[in-house]
C-alpha cells in the first residue's frame, strides 16, 4: 500500500517562523529564501551568522531528495514504496529472529515535538522495543537529572529570558553563548557578570568577573563559592528554612572546602572566589546559570547539583527576579526530552516506569499498559550495544558520539541502518536505507524552547518534490507493521491534539495549547493544564514540584575527571561549539559562508604549551588520547589554561574531536564526559 506524503502547497508572502538551530529559537521572518529577524522576546531582533544564512539549505545541492537502497555496497535512488518495504520486511525478519529489542530507534533534540512524540509512540507501539533514546542525553541530561533531584521538575529556564534583564548579578558556569547563542547576550548587558570557564572564551571576554578553574573542577569549585557564603554571612536562612531541605547534609561536606584549599585543586583565587560570592549575595536581582560545559562530565549530575545548592543558599529559585537555570543547547532539546524518546520517559515527562503513567498514556494510544516496554538503554549504551537494527531520526552519531571510532565500529555491525534526515550526514553515508525528509521551513510543528515556550514553527516554502515529512515516514513504516492507520496520523496538528491528551496530568503538560493559540501569538510555557490557563512563565514562584513544596538539596563532593592526567597524557582536552557552526555540522557545512568562516579542524594551546611541544601557531598537530588520534591546525591562545586544549566537534572523519572524548558515564543521567579527556600533542608523521 502506498502511503502518500502529506499534500502541500506554496505559501506565498512572507511567513514568521524560528530559526532551524539552538534552543533559543530566534524570531525571523521568511518570504522564499530571504531571512530578516524579527522582534521576539528571546533575540529582540537580533540573528547570528548561522540564523542569518538558515534559509541556504532550503535550495542547498546537498539535499536529499529521494530514498536511496544499498546495492552492493553502494547506494542507489530507490522508490518510497521499496524502500518502506525493505525496511518494513527486514524490521519483521530481525524482530522475529532475535525478539522487539532487537530493533532500536535513535532520534535527536532538533525533531519537533510532533516527531519526538510520535517517535516514541512508533517504537513502543508499533516496534515493541524498549531501546530507544536521543542525542539529547549527549547534551542536557545530567542538567535535567540535577534539577529534577532539587525541584521535582526539569524545565532549562524556569522563567522568561528577558527576565534576565534585570539582573544585578549572573553566575555563568560553562556556557559560552557569545558564540553558541549571540542574541542572549543582549540580556546579560545590565549585569555584573561572573563566567566560570578554563577558557578565556568570547563570554569570558564579556565577563566583570572570570574564574578559570582546572578542567574536571567545576565541583569543588562550587563548594568553596558555597563556603564563602556561610562563612561570610550570606546565607538566606530564613529561605532554607521556608523553602528547602537537607542544608545541613550540603554543608557538612562545603565545610571542608574553604576557599584556599579550593585554590588547590581548582587554580582559582580565594579571592575570587570570595569576590564571586559577594556579588551574587549583595545583588538585589541575581541568578545561577549552567551550561554544557559543567554538565557533560561523569560526575555532571552531581556538578549541577552543586551550583544548584549556590542558588538554594543564596535564596534565589523561586523569588521573583532572580533564580536557578541551564542553557538547553539544540532547538527542541526542551522538548525532545518530555514527549517519549527518551529511554526512560512518556509524553507529559512521565516516568516510564509508573503504573499510573503507563495506563494514562496507554489509554490514549488504545492499547495494552502491560504491552509498552519497559526502560531501555541510554544513548552511548544503546549504540554500543551494536542492535541488529537501528533506525535513526535527525542525527549524526558518528560525529556526535563519544569514543567515536569504537561506534562507529560497533555500527558497522548493525545488520540494518535505517537514516531519515534531510542531508547526507556522515552517519546516513553508511546507511543501507536513506529516507529523505523535510526540514524546518517545509513543513509546521511546534518546538519549545530554552525557557519552557511552546513556539509554532510555520511552513513557508515547499519541499523539494520525494521528500517526506517523518510523520509521514512514521506511518508508512507502522502501517506496513500492521498497525491501524489511524492511530499514526501524519498531519502536524492532529498528533499535536494527541500529544496535548498524552502529556494531561503530566509535569509538562501541554493540555491547554493549541494550534489556534499559538497562532494567535498567545506566550505559552508549559505546564499549560486547561485552555483558559495563560501557562506558567514562572515556575516555583508558590512553591517547587517536589511533595510538600520544598526544593531539596543534594549533598555531593568533589572527586575529579574519570580520566586525570598522567606522564603519557600529561594535557587535557575539552571540546565545544564554535560561532560558524552547529552540533556536528551536517548542515552548516553545506553553507558555504560558514564554512569559509571555520574550514576545518583546530586545537586552542597556550603558547608555552606548544612551545613546549615543538609546535607554532598554524602548525599541524596530532592530538593523541588513548581511544584515538586527530589531526588539527595550532592556534596559539595565550589566555587558555597551560594544561587545556580546546577543540571543536563540528567536523568528520579524522577531524572528529569526539575520536578522543572519554565515554565514561554519569551514573544518574547516562551523560558521558565530553568536557575533559587526558591528550597529548605529537608531531605529524
């Protein structure tokens, strides 16, 4: 049976819409191919280089726009209906050999929360297998683990963005979003800023205060910010005993970590830390932000956990004008992780795992509560599990993995590769089916974004004729599975309404929005529980999610990278996001503007450090860990720390940072530790 795409038609005039990239989802206006921002909340009209030349991949020649089939080790143009079936008989053939888990579903924090939903529906329903999960446990997961142990709930920003606008005084741990997100750092003009980075990065820059801390430190760091509170007489004890719980517990371990035995571990002055702690106290209006670089390491749960009990003892979630929040990183990271792709979660943010959850969930698809698996493996575990099947939805793994060689490895493995993605990523390269599917500005669907906002993301053009939209991808593949077509429908609002019904009751709960809401401009952050409900742009203001009310702190201590530096690997190693590109760059290494900006692969070294090791800035260099080799140009840095290098993960092949990158697993999110790795510099033979 042919299952058509969803009909379309070209929408002349101008349309407003999001940027495709990052989570703060900036406000622009397309009319064909032509960008100009928009004045919304979160960039106030402003764009950055990526947001600027988003539209080059709506006529890119790197498109893919029709199915391709591997043909003796080759992939050919192959039709809807053979491609659909092949996936469809091998799925059958697989699952039938070797039992539902078998067969494994990876999707990506960029899907809309349509696709994410019914992404999750597929797999459980249709699929049967309990091994699905997302690239997002690659980004936000130990900051989603971390708030939802202190505040019963995850939402990135539990307030607007422009909030931030009064502020006195903002602590910002590991994010650089002068060049991850330029428009936010509108928002942060008004205020004593504190930046916690190893790097002297473009935010570094912009700070009144920078602390630079060994990498792996970020933890202890925390305790000793959190002792000058107390020993200084900052704390908001009057909070703690209205708001709160288990201080004591917290303050046992910061005890003995005052300021100048942190200077020891960390690099960073007692004074400045002390300095740090007296800005955030003295503030009328500040806050505590966390970002990828505090979070991705084997102990990021409990590092955002630390900054959190900052907040806690400083009085600030919750209170009017100030708070505790993390930078979401991917357009729909927000999103991607309440809907159901992720390994352990239903719609609503519901947990997988609750009998009540299950049956509500259940109800709305009409099936079985018994008939929905059970946990599944995380994202790095998933993958190297190497499962006879893998189907995967908006992402490029073999980039964005960690250890990546080993993955890819594994991959090779997997006796079918199913990839549905717009362009021809590294990962969808070594697929045996390639499904060509629609992008942002082809089709509609809702995202939200960093701050909790459902935002509608409207169709302006048309898509290249043989591309499909996932939902459509979706139901072709669960109706040939046998299931009833109309429990995968492909119109966009349809399983938004489904969505809206699965998430009621739920954390996040989307039952009160609607298409006509958002169409009519309405500012809608979740939880929304009723259609008369204006949604909730601030969260805890009465209270925190937890029983009873209370935030919780969480004791933890500091104990370093998994990996440490040794005589053989004596520097370590960090990566990140630059300005010209994002996430593994499949796309924006197909526009040519941001490719001229940042062509290839670099490591930042503090010139002493190259010195030492026999290289000049512009020289090549191998950089070694024990799980790989890239090769990269020198840029001489002389504001990064001597033990540091920094490198970007936006490139493929031997450019791919994450060939170093230590998979080592947070126990709580499943996070792997991308922000630090034992390296050395060798000389290019």
């Amino acid at each position: 049976m042919t299952i058509a795409a969803s009909p379309s038609s070209l929408r002349t005039g101008t349309v407003d819409t999001h940027c495709p990239y990052c989570a703060l989802q900036c406000g622009m206006r397309l009319t064909g191919t032509e960008i100009e921002p928009r004045d919304f909340p979160t960039n106030r009209g402003g764009l950055c280089q990526k947001g600027w030349t988003a539209a080059a991949l709506l006529d890119s020649p790197g498109r893919l726009t029709q199915p391709l089939v591997k043909v003796d080790g080759e992939l050919r143009p192959a039709g809807w209906d053979r491609a659909l079936d092949l996936v469809a008989n091998r799925v059958i053939e697989l699952q039938a050999r070797h039992g539902a888990d078998a067969v494994a579903v990876f999707g990506g924090g960029g899907l809309t929360n349509e696709k994410a939903y019914l992404l999750g529906k597929f797999a459980r329903v249709a699929l049967g297998t309990s091994q699905i999960d997302y690239n997002g446990r690659f980004c936000m997961s130990s900051a989603a683990a971390a708030g939802t142990r202190a505040f019963g709930m995850d939402r990135g920003l539990p307030f607007p963005v422009e909030d931030l606008r009064d502020a006195d005084a903002v602590l910002l741990v590991g994010g650089n979003p002068a060049e991850t997100m330029p428009p936010f750092t509108q928002h942060l003009r008004d205020a004593e800023l504190i930046v916690v980075d190893p790097r002297r990065s473009a935010t570094a820059e912009l700070a009144n205060l920078h602390l630079q801390p060994a990498p792996g430190t970020d933890l202890a760091l925390a305790l000793g910010i959190l002792h000058a509170v107390v020993a200084d007489g900052h704390l908001r004890r009057d909070y703690l005993a209205a708001r709160t719980t288990g201080f004591d517990e917290v303050w046992r371990i910061a005890a003995t970590w005052w300021p100048e035995r942190v200077e020891r571990v960390t690099g960073v002055a007692a004074a400045d830390q002390r300095a740090a702690a007296t800005m955030l106290a003295t503030a009328g209006n500040a806050y505590v932000l966390t970002a990828r670089g505090t979070e991705q390491h084997a102990r990021g749960t409990d590092m955002v956990s630390a900054w959190i009990n900052l907040a806690l003892a400083l009085g600030l979630p919750g209170k009017p004008g100030s708070g505790f929040g993390c930078l979401t990183g991917q357009g729909n990271g927000q999103g991607g992780r309440e809907h159901g792709q992720k390994a352990d979660q239903l719609p609503g943010y519901r947990r997988l795992d609750d009998p009540a959850a299950r049956a509500h969930v259940a109800a709305v698809w009409g099936v079985d509560p018994d008939s929905l698996p059970g946990p599944g493996r995380s994202a790095y575990e998933l993958l190297d599990s190497a499962p006879k099947g893998l189907l995967v939805f908006g992402s490029n793994v073999l980039v964005s993995a960690p250890n990546a060689a080993r993955i890819a490895s594994r991959l090779s493995e997997v006796e079918l590769l199913v990839v549905a993605d717009v362009v021809m990523s590294e990962t969808a390269a070594t697929a045996d089916v390639v499904l060509p599917v629609t992008q942002w500005a082809e089709e509609d669907g809702t995202m939200t974004n960093l701050e909790g906002r459902i935002l509608l993301r409207r169709k302006a053009v048309t898509a290249p004729p043989g591309v499909r939209t996932d939902l459509a991808v979706l139901r072709g593949l669960a109706t040939r599975l046998g299931q009833p077509e109309e429990r995968f429908p492909e119109d966009e609002e349809r399983v938004f309404d489904e969505l809206r019904r699965a998430s009621a009751g739920g954390i996040a709960d989307y039952a009160g929005v609607s298409y006509d809401r958002l169409r009519d401009g309405e500012a809608l952050h979740w939880p929304v529980p009723s259609v008369d409900h204006p949604g909730t742009p601030r969260a805890f203001l009465d209270g925190f999610a937890h029983p009873g009310g209370l935030a919780r702190f969480a004791a933890v201590d500091h104990s370093g990278p998994a990996e440490p530096p040794d005589d053989e690997f004596p520097l370590q190693a960090t990566t990140g996001r630059v300005l010209a590109h994002y996430q593994s760059g499949a796309q924006t290494r197909l526009v040519p503007e941001l490719m001229a900006a940042v062509p290839e692969l670099y490591v930042e070294v503090h010139p002493d450090t190259a010195t030492r090791a026999g290289f000049a800035d512009g020289d090549v260099t191998d950089v070694v860990s024990r799980r790989g080799t890239v090769r990269a140009r020198v840029r001489c840095v002389p504001t990064i720390r001597v033990d540091l290098v920094f490198l970007p993960f936006h490139f493929p092949g031997d450019e791919r940072a994450n060939l170093l990158t230590n998979p080592a697993l947070d126990p709580t999110s499943r996070m792997p530790e991308f922000k630090v790795c034992a390296v050395r510099l060798e000389a290019v033979t």
